[in-house]
C-alpha cells in the first residue's frame, strides 16, 4: 500500500492540445460561437459548496453553467460495509463543472462560495490553460486561453499533509484528521462539433424514466435526454452503436458488453455529461460478496473486444470499481481512444484506467483513491493525475517482463 505526503497533480503535456471548432446548439444548453455552457439539471440539486460564472473576456453577459458535486460518504458502519469509501477522505467532495470553448477564446472563470463567505486564496493547478488567477472580493477570478483540465486550490486546503508513511511502516493513524476539504475541479472542454440531432431518425432520445431500448432498432445513437436517468448496474451496449450523455444530463449505473468479445466494436460513449457510480454498491459489500472473478461487472465502462471504440468527453463520477477498462490487444490500425475524459474514485479500487494492449489516453483527468493508470497499451498522454491518500500514478506491473 502506498501513500501521498501531500496531494499530487502530475500533467503530462508531451504533445500540442488538439484544435476545436465551434459547435451545434444542444438542448439546455446556452452558447455562442466560442462559448457552450450547460445550465440546471431538472432533479438534481447543485453543488452546496461552490457556484461558477462564465464569460467571454470583454463581454458582460455571465452564464451560469450547473456545478456538479461528488462525494466521498463519511465511514460509518454501514457505510464501511456496502460502499467501501476512503475512511480517511470521510465527507469530502469535489465540485466540477464541464463547459466547451473554442481554442481561439479567452474565457473568464467567477468562484464563489455558495453560503457568500469570502475566499482569501486561490491557486491554479496545473496552470497550462492559465493566464491568470486572482481573488477580488472574497471571489475567484480565473482568466484561461486555451481549453484544459486543471483545479483551483481554495484558501490553501491541499497546501497540507493528507497521509504519510512512518520509518516502521505504514501507520494508519498518521493520516490527515482535519475538517472535510471540499475541492474544486474546472473542466474547459473542446467545442462538440458532431452532437447527435435528436430529430434525426437514426438517434433514439430516451427521457429520464424512460424504459431502454434492447438491442434490436433502427436507431444507431442513444441519446441520454437532459435530466437524470438510473439505469442500473450494467446496461449493455453493443458493436456499431453510440451513447450520447449531454452536459446537462446524468446517468446513474454503468456500461458493459457482458464479456462478450464479439460485440465490443465501433461503440462510441461521448458528450460532457456524467455516468455516476453513487447509486452501486461495492462488489465487496458484506451482504453479498462478489467473487474475484465477477467484479468486473461493478466497473463503470467495461466492454471486451473494443476496435475503432471511443470514449469522448464525459465524467465517470464515484465510481464502484475499476472506472474504464477496455480489454484489446495491440493493433493500431483497430485504435481504441480515451480523450477528455474525467475520472474521480472515492473507494477502494476505484482504479482508473488499465490502456491494456490497444488504448491511447490523452488530454484526460483522473483523480483517484487507489491507482491511476496501468502502464500499457498505446500511449498515455496531456494528462491530469491527482492521487489522494492511496495507489499510484503509475502502475508498473503492467507493463511485460515485469
């Protein structure tokens, strides 16, 4: 088991961001040619922490793009038992919010407090997209250039020791004990330019509380409506299909093919939205234990026999067990692509990506209670890494011969 002095970002920039046009417009959704905000989430309360505006730097005109919140659960009995939360991270949280710019825009960032008490400080982290970071009357101001995945420390809460490691080993009293730190993340993604058109006769729109659609239809892409949906543990997706989640929409449950390494192909997941684990338990829970052999099924993302498949844009929030595993061997010219995709885990192995043989990532975000990436697969790249009090950034072991 491994340990943290402090919360660490790692950024990998070993490559130029990629380039955006502008987009379509999308439902719920207020945006210009540079700018796409998504705005409140019918069913589902913002986060009590933090509020955001944005605009476009010389205009006057504000949006208020929805803050999104996840949360560690505070250890407890049951708590422990059912969910396996970090109990050395018990009632933190992260609020996050997703919004689009062209890469020609200059977009001004507000933070403030949601119960109006003032901020003193702030700091940007990692600062590539970052022009400049200030606090104006108890308030953040964050000017950015360029589209980018970073967060901003608020009055110093991550400037501290969160869990060390002692000459005679690990010491489990000697981690932080302090107030809840409840954490900020900004997500400035590239502009959507193919957003599924919801008139279009081969997409098939499903509504929050909707029964979903089997397998068999005309349709080629599920459309997540806005609102808030529960699909329940593993919802199957198949080869030669898309599954759009808009920004202004979230998905309770998770995805998987079922193993079934004849049907993972051309599946395309995508949009700003965020497919959420909160609602499944870990497959350690203590009133039906799940055998080794089956925990995949706990995973957020898991689909065997992947080829030209796409994961694009969205947040993978609390996430029950390993969050994206894709399971391919190498052949690049049958790619297998992760890119600004967000990743936050609270639990135990709550793993973030294995590349396996086949997967390039980059420009993503994971923030992880136990390990970040498996060392393998095509390529790791303009990623953001946060590791909190367990796992690593890297994970060796994956990678042959060792």
């Amino acid at each position: 088991m491994h340990a943290f002095r402090r919360i660490q970002y790692l950024a990998l920039a070993l490559f130029a961001s990629a380039s955006a046009g502008c987009g379509l417009h999308t439902q719920g959704s207020v945006e210009n040619e540079t700018l796409s905000v998504y705005g409140p989430i019918s069913g589902l309360a913002p986060s009590e922490h933090y509020s955001f505006r944005i605009r476009q730097v010389g205009s006057s005109e504000w949006l208020s793009p929805f803050a999104f919140i996840t949360r560690c659960l505070p250890s407890t009995p049951e708590n422990d038992a059912t969910a396996y939360y970090s109990k050395y991270m018990g009632s933190w949280s992260n609020s996050y919010i997703n919004f689009e710019m062209a890469e020609s825009a200059e977009v001004e960032i507000e933070i403030s407090k949601v119960d109006s008490s003032p901020i003193l400080t702030a700091a940007a982290l990692p600062a590539q997209a970052v022009q400049s970071c200030s606090v104006q009357a108890g308030k953040v101001y964050v000017r950015i250039i360029k589209t980018g995945l970073f967060t901003v420390d608020i009055d110093g809460q991550m400037d501290q020791t969160t869990a060390r490691l002692q000459p005679s080993g690990w010491n489990r009293q000697s981690h932080y004990s302090g107030p809840p730190i409840h954490t900020l993340t900004i997500f400035a993604n590239p502009v959507l330019t193919d957003k599924p058109d919801p008139a279009d006769p081969s997409v098939l729109v499903v509504q929050p509380g909707d029964r979903l659609p089997q397998h068999d239809g005309p349709w080629t892409t599920l459309y997540f409506a806005p609102g808030v949906h529960d699909i329940g543990r593993g919802f199957k997706v198949h080869k030669d299909r898309n599954y759009y989640i808009p920004g202004d929409a979230i998905v309770y449950g998770s995805f998987n093919n079922r193993k079934d390494f004849s049907d993972g192909a051309n599946i395309r997941i995508f949009g700003h939205g965020t497919l959420s684990g909160e609602r499944i338990n870990h497959p350690r829970d203590e009133s039906l234990p799940v055998p080794e052999e089956d925990r995949w099924q706990y995973n957020p993302i898991d689909i065997a026999g992947p080829a030209k498949t796409y994961i694009e844009g969205i947040t993978i929030a609390d996430s029950a067990h390993h969050s994206l595993m894709l399971y391919a061997g190498y052949n690049p010219e049958l790619p297998v692509d992760v890119s600004w995709v967000k990743i936050f885990t609270w639990r135990g192995n709550g793993d973030g990506i294995n590349p396996f043989g086949n997967l390039l990532v980059e420009d993503s975000f994971i923030r992880a209670a136990d390990d970040s990436f498996y060392v393998n697969g095509r390529g790791i790249r303009r990623c953001v890494i946060w590791n909190d009090v367990n796992g690593s950034a890297f994970l060796m072991t994956a990678i042959s011969g060792i």
